[in-house]
C-alpha cells in the first residue's frame, strides 16, 4: 500500500507547486472508502460516485485516488466546507460518509514526535495513521435515490421561462411546466441585463488582450 500511497500522492499534487495535508487526506479518504466499500480505486468505470463536501486541495486527493471525476460525472460537490466525503456503490446503493476524526491534528502529533510545525507534523503523520486513528466512517442514507442523484444523461428539455436547455433530468415540474432551477427557486446569479453577443464578443476580445 506503501508504493500505490506515495504513487498516488504524486499524482494529486502534480498539478500543484505543493503537497498539502489535504491532499493526503482526500488520498486516504478516497482509498478508505473505495476499500470499506469493497471496491478497487482507482477506477475508470462509474460503479463509485463520490460526493465531496469540499472542493480545493482535498478534492485532488480524493480523485487520485478514486478516478472519480466530475467529466466522467462520478464526483459531485455539495459544498458544506468540510474536509468530509461520501462513497456510494451505485450498484448496490450502499454509501458510507468519510471524514477525519475530530482530534486528528492532536493525534498526528504521536506519528510526528520530533516536527514541532503543525503543517509538517500533519503532513508527515496523515500518510502514516493506521484508518482508525485518521478516519471516521460511518454508514450514511442518501437523501436522494441513486438514481436521481446520477440521473440520465441525454435526457433534455427546455425551461418554459427563460427558454433554456435543461440536461441530465435537472429541471423542476412547477404547475406542470418543466423549469430549470435558476427560474423555479433563484439561482446563484441574478441579472436583468441580456448583452446583445456582438458585445460579448467584445468584452472576450478585451480579457484575452490584457492576459
Ligand atoms: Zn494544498
Ligand atoms: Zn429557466
């Protein structure tokens, strides 16, 4: 396991100037579950669906080690901000949620003795902790079916508000109109503006100017 670690490791910061203790533990977390599961990882089919409670340096380490990835829509984010993952066989529905014990920083510190920085000290320990020192897992009940939550792909309607292409069965049925979720509940962006594409155009003309 030592080697495939290390392997792994260098795969999720090979894209960074940095390996970080979240890396190493989205590693360990990413091998844990796929294992608790009975799983092999990484993976390159969609059996595993991973949903990450986190995006950032934790999130490189959990797709190395998973193969997880949300082009291959294995990986989703909900972003509660924390270092915390979910993995569900998609086959069986079982899930189990990961997250790292809540004194584990205290605990590094017995695999680190002689690091006094906090940073080096996770960093070294996090690669070494046996699983029941680093992890809790804790068999969950999704919300949602399986099914729903990967949904089929190709399926696609438009919203009748905005007109919109809706993909992957995310609309929503209000008084029997198919709607995308930005016009049936507000969405993450409000505009009243629609910029004629000429001037788009020229705005994407000025950004790439100044970069
Ligand atoms: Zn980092
Ligand atoms: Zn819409």
């Amino acid at each position: 396991m030592k080697a495939n670690l290390a392997q792994l490791l260098a795969q999720a910061s090979a894209d960074h100037s940095h390996l970080c203790p979240r890396q190493v533990l989205g590693v360990r977390i990413g091998l844990a579950g796929a294992a608790v599961l009975g799983l092999e990882a990484p993976r390159r089919d969609k059996r595993l669906l991973v949903i990450l409670e986190t995006d950032g340096c934790f999130a490189d380490g959990v797709e190395a080690a998973t193969g997880c990835a949300a082009g291959h829509r294995t990986l989703r984010i909900e972003d509660y901000g924390k270092i915390a993952a979910t993995f569900v066989d998609v086959q069986t529905e079982d899930a189990l949620r990961v997250a790292p014990r809540l004194d584990v920083r205290q605990r590094a510190y017995a695999y680190a003795p002689d690091e006094t920085r906090h940073y080096f000290a996770q960093l070294r320990a996090y690669r070494v902790m046996p699983d029941e020192e680093l992890l809790t897992i804790q068999p969950v009940q999704l919300a949602q079916p399986v099914a729903e939550i990967v949904s089929r792909p190709g399926v696609r309607v438009n919203c009748a508000s905005c007109g919109e292409e809706i993909i992957n069965e995310r609309e929503v049925i209000a008084d029997g109109q198919a709607l995308c979720r930005s016009c049936a509940h507000g969405g993450y962006y409000a505009s009243t503006i629609l910029l004629p594409a000429p001037l788009v155009e020229a705005q994407y003309a000025w950004a790439s100017l100044d970069t």
